[in-house]
C-alpha cells in the first residue's frame, strides 16, 4: 500500500510539474511572461489598441534595457495573422503599432534580437 501511494503520488507530481514550468506567468506590467529561449523571458503587453508593449528580461527576471535591441510581433487578429516592427523604448520596453487593435488574449509569436545579433523568440 505504501509502495502504490508513493508510486502514485511520483506520478502525479511528475505529470503536474512540467506544465506549470512553462505555463505563460503574470508580468510586473500587466501582462503574460514567458521564456524566449535560454537567456530571456518575455513579456506581451497588449490593452484592446493597436499599441503593443514588449518587455525584456533575463533568465534571473531583472529587467534588460532595450537599447539596441529590435523585433517582430506576429499576433493572431480576427483570425488574421498581422505583423509588426518593435522598436526600443525607455528602460526594458519594445513597442509596436499593430495595423488593427490586438484583444487580451491574443496569440501568436515575438521575435527579439540583441544588440549582438542573437535572436530570441516567445509563442504565447
């Protein structure tokens, strides 16, 4: 009986514990964050308007400034895939203007590339 509870119980938390670690987390600025490769995590800002806020953070979750960095959005729109150009703003933040206003909620991809040239992509 121990054996089966113990065994059942390695079971449900190895089931349980991989979905939590990539499931898209609550961002400082309101809105989901999630890893962008090794070295980042990503969060998208979106508020029913066309602007669209990206924030940059490092493995550790410290804010990374956005000096030199650029990027992609591509994101879901009534159905319709709309891309965009990110371009830095002050402190750790990219912004874009999308061609129509992106609800809550919304999927699809951002693509951010360093000063350096690596590249880091977030699905959400």
């Amino acid at each position: 009986m121990r054996r089966s509870l113990l065994a059942l119980s390695l079971i449900v938390s190895m089931g349980t514990l991989p979905a939590h670690a990539h499931a898209p987390s609550p961002g400082p600025n309101g809105g989901l964050k999630v890893d962008a490769g090794a070295n980042h995590h990503i969060e998208l800002v979106v508020a029913g308007t066309e602007q669209v806020s990206v924030y940059l953070f490092d493995a550790a979750d410290q804010p990374v400034p956005a000096a030199g960095y650029s990027g992609n959005a591509i994101l879901l729109i009534d159905g319709s895939p709309q891309r965009f150009a990110l371009t830095p703003s002050e402190g750790n933040r990219l912004i874009g203007t999308s061609p129509a206003p992106v609800p809550q909620g919304a999927k699809g991809a951002v693509q951010v590339a360093a000063p350096d040239g690596t590249t880091a992509q977030a699905k959400f």
